[in-house]
C-alpha cells in the first residue's frame, strides 16, 4: 500500500495524474488553490499502491509517494 501526498498550492490541475493513477486515487473535489486552480487530492487514498506514476507525471513536481511496510 502507497501514501501520495499532492502540494496542492503547487497542483496546476492539468489532470495528468488523475488520467495516469491505474488505481483511480487522485480526484478534484472542486476547490481552488491560492493560484485559482481546482487542485487534485487523494480521493481514494486507500487504494494507492505506490507506483509513483503520478509523481513521475507532474509536471509540477507536487506528488510525493511512499511505500508502507
Ligand atoms: S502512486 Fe500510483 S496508485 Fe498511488 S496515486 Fe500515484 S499513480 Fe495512483
Ligand atoms: S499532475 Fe501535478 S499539476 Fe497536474 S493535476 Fe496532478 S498534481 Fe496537479
């Protein structure tokens, strides 16, 4: 099982991750940043399985991952 934490000041919501997680873990609730963007969150944390595809497709580097033991 995975932890993935977004920055969501730097998320830009171009949807990269949300389109990439295989697992359909990250989601926009709706609600913007300070920038203005509806920035992205887990919204099916449990379901990570720490692939860091997402964190490898941000472009703004706003994903982190890590594995639980
Ligand atoms: S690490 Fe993999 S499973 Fe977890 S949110 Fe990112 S893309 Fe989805
Ligand atoms: S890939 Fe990065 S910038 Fe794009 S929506 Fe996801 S967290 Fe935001």
């Amino acid at each position: 099982m995975g932890i993935v934490i977004v920055d969501s000041d730097r998320c830009k919501a171009c949807g990269y991750c949300v389109k990439f997680c295989p697992k359909g873990v990250l989601g926009a609730k709706g609600v913007t940043n300070r920038l203005g963007y509806r920035y992205v969150e887990p919204v099916e944390p449990d379901k990570c399985i720490a692939c860091a595809i997402c964190a490898t497709m941000c472009p703004e580097g706003a994903i982190e991952v890590y594995k639980e033991d």
